[in-house]
C-alpha cells in the first residue's frame, strides 16, 4: 500500500457511511407468517415492502447482511433516467414501441424518485444540479448530438453540447472534447436515502430483520416456506430483490444477472478554491468511455468521490484506491498529491440484454439488473414490484414484458467478464 497515497484515518468503508453508519436491525424472534417476504434490504427491497405494507399486507423484509450493507449504501448517489442504450440502437433491437416504453419508464424512474422524495419529505441531500457528461473523443462527440437530435417527442429529455472550447465552465479539465450537460439528473446521498427509506418501511407497518440470510424458499401449497440461518416463515408471497449479491438460494434468477464490482474512493477535504474549479457547477459526471468513470462532488462540496471499474478481476479496496487515483489524476492532474480517505466497492447486476427485469417465476416475484444505474430504477422497479404484489394499479413496465434470458452454461459466475474488460479497456485506450 502505498502509504503517501492515504489519509492516516483511511477506510476501506463507504464514506457514506460516515454521515448513515449501517444499522443492527434484528428481530428477536422471527414471525411464523406474514404475507409478503422481501429477501433483500436494498432499495429495490425497501420500495416493494413500502407499497405492500401501505396496502395492508402483512410484510417482512429481510437482509443477509446489515440492512442497506449491498449497493443502497455504497452507490455514487448519481441519478439519471439510467437506461442503457440509445433509442437508435433501442429501436433496432427491440422496435420503435418497445423502445419508447423503455426509454419511457427510464424518464419516469428519475421522476418518480423526485416526486417521492419530495411528497415523502426525505432528507437525503437530494439536488437536481445536473450531469455533465464529457465525450471521450470527438467522434463520441458527435454521436451523442446525433442520438439526442434523433430522440422521438415522446421520449424527449432536456440536454444541450458544451464545446471543448466552453467546457471549463463546467469541470476543471480538458481531458475532454466537450459533453454534454442533462440539467434534470440529480444527485442524492445514498446513505441518508436508504435510512429515510427506512423509516418510511417501518411507518408502513412492514418489519425489518438484518444479518438473516434466506438460505432456501421451498414452495408449500399456493404459498411459500422461506427458510433462514435463524428460522422458517410461511408466505403468501416472496418478493426477490438481491440484484448483484443473487446467490444460489433463487438459482434461476442467479443465472440471469452478471455480479460485477463497481469500486469509488473518497478524496480528503479540497480547499474550496479547488472544489470549485473542479465542479464549477457541481453537477455529477461521468464519461462515454465504455469503461465509464462516473464523478461528483460530495454533498458537502469538500472531497471528490470518483469511482469506476479498474480492474480485470475482483479486487481489493487498496489496490483498486491507486489505480482510481490514477484514472481520477488523467482527468484532474491538481488532485495529485490529493489524498485518499476512503475506498470501497460493491456488486452491480448487469443482464444479458442490459435492461432491468420484473416478474415472477415459479411464482416467486423478482426487480433487478439495473446495470450500474440503479438509484432511480431500482426505486422505481421495486415500487412496481410492490404494487403488482399487493394487487394494485399502475404496476405496469417495459421491463416485465421482456424475455429474461441467460446462456448456456451460465451458472452465475461471470468467468466472461476479465476478457470482457480487457477488450473494452483497449477500445477506450485506442479511442473507438
Ligand atoms: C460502487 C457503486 C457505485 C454505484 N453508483 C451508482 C450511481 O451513482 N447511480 C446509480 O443509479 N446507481 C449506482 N450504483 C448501482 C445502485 O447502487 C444499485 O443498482 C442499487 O442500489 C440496487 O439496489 P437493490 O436494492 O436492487 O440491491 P442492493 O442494494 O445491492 O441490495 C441487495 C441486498 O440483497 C441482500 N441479499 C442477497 N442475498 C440474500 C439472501 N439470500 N437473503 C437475504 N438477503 C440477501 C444483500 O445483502 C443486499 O443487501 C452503484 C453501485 C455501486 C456498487
């Protein structure tokens, strides 16, 4: 580890988790029955029990680990219509229809967390300043312009280019050859935003129950057994929402997601004279190199949480933290001698067709596979999830009517995923 690097408090541990440390949530006793069980505490998780419990379903939520520990505390707080793909290369893979209600429920996902935030009262630091997302090389340029000129009506979302000869008025580099700028995506602190969730689930009526894996769901009748390392609960219905941390436990849905880390380090405090110029307009950024380095400033405006993915393989915290000050220095060469304060990482789902899924198999209900960009997606999928449950309207996505595949031979484990990586990292390296 190379010591000059670190702050002398560094952690290997969200800073996030600074200002919403995890909470021991347990129950001292387990429920014989209740209606709905959620397996996975995230926001996905928290979202469906919120709509179950507030339709009087009796609802238990419960969490492997702390609840909140998976990627609802440890994200970049960025938020955005989060869909994958243009609507160019949407259409021609899916149909004109198909690719306007998907691009449909990605707008309605960042305005359903804004609504909800604000209608809910949630203090989560949440603030729509914008994203600026800079273009790796012109031709990236130009195709952005070209894919938000081509947007249909419907789908249409504010945005305008920024020169490479303008864009120090919106980041402190000239690494790129300009970007684009999306006033309407935000950003949140994904911490305070899990414990506000929180509150909401428990105002509802569901209970949560961390450091409780379901070791096994067993089918029993029309309802369910779900089986846990501290006891068994009868179910009417389960709700699976483990997104990148789905193991063997619901086999199926492990073969239709690809676990794969996504890591951030935290900067020590920045003087505000270099925050400033770094994030002139403190919005979120990120870039449109496949291998996407996404950025911001921290709620309080003092350090820069930049994140990534640096490495071919899983890695450790403080060999991924040099290799993400690296990345962080190419684009901002002022933070060289800036030190590190933290450094985690997390298990992102991506999916074969790298859209999200909802839907139920052998009966069991499912949200995942938000592919990175989950803040609003997952909250919005997990509502949906929740209200389908518990039988109500407006349950309806794009996402439930696509088929949810997988490959031959995948059990879960994505041997794929290092040679994906390599590949990607020597087009952006060669600038394609
Ligand atoms: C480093 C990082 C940065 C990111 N940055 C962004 C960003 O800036 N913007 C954005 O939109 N998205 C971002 N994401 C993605 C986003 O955080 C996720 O898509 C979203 O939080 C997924 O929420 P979830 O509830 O579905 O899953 P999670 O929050 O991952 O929760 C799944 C939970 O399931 C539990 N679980 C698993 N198996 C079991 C079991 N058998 N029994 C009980 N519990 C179980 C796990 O313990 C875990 O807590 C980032 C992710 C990471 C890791």
């Amino acid at each position: 580890m190379e010591t000059d690097l670190f702050t002398p408090d560094f952690k290997c541990e969200p800073f996030w988790w600074e200002d919403a440390p995890r909470p021991e949530k347990q129950l001292s006793d387990l429920p014989a029955e209740v209606d709905v069980v959620v397996v996975g505490a995230g926001y996905t998780g928290l979202h469906t029990a919120i709509e179950t419990a507030r339709a009087g379903l009796g609802t238990l939520v419960l969490d492997a680990d702390a609840l909140g520990y998976g990627c609802s505390s440890r994200n970049g707080g960025q938020v955005s219509t989060s869909i994958k793909g243009s609507y160019a290369e949407l259409s021609a893979r899916w149909g004109h229809t198909q690719a306007i209600r998907i691009l449909k429920d990605g707008n309605n996902s960042l305005e359903f967390l804004d609504t909800f935030i604000r209608d809910e009262k949630l203090e989560c630091d949440w603030a729509r300043l914008g994203r600026f997302s800079g273009a790796h090389n012109s031709a990236a340029f130009e195709a952005s312009a070209r894919a938000l000129q081509g947007l249909p009506k419907e789908v249409a979302v504010d945005w305008h280019m920024v020169s490479r000869a303008e864009q120090r008025t919106e980041i402190g580099s000239d690494f790129y050859h300009g970007g684009v700028v999306y006033p309407d995506h935000g950003a949140l602190h994904p911490g305070k935003y899990h414990d506000a969730l929180q509150q909401k689930t428990t105002a509802a009526g569901a209970l949560m129950c961390g450091h409780t894996a379901v070791t096994r769901i067993e089918r029993d009748g029309s309802a369910f057994v779900v089986h846990t390392e501290r006891g068994s609960v009868r179910a009417a219905k389960v709700a699976v929402a483990t997104n990148g941390y789905t193991s063997q436990t619901t086999p199926w849905q492990r073969r239709r997601v690809i676990p794969i880390g996504s890591y951030i380090i935290a900067t020590e405090p920045l003087s505000d004279a270099v925050a400033h110029e770094l994030s002139p307009q403190t919005r979120v950024m990120s870039d449109s190199r496949k291998l996407v380095f996404y950025y911001r400033l921290s709620p309080d405006k003092r350090r820069m949480l930049f994140g990534g993915r640096v490495a071919l393989k899983e890695t450790d915290d403080t060999v991924s933290a040099p290799a993400l000050h690296k990345a962080m220095c190419k684009i901002f060469p002022q933070l060289a001698t800036t030190r590190i304060s933290h450094s985690w990482h997390g298990f992102v789902a991506y999916t074969f067709d790298t859209l999200p899924h909802i839907g139920e198999h052998d009966g069991i209900h499912y949200a995942m596979g938000y592919c990175g960009s989950g803040v609003s997606l997952a909250s919005y999928c997990g509502a949906k999830m929740g209200r389908n449950i518990s039988g109500q309207g407006d349950a309806e996505t794009s996402f439930a009517d696509q088929r949810f595949q997988t490959r031959p031979f995948y059990t879960g484990d994505p041997w794929f995923l290092a040679p994906s990586v390599l590949y990607y990292k020597w087009r952006d390296q060669l600038n394609v």
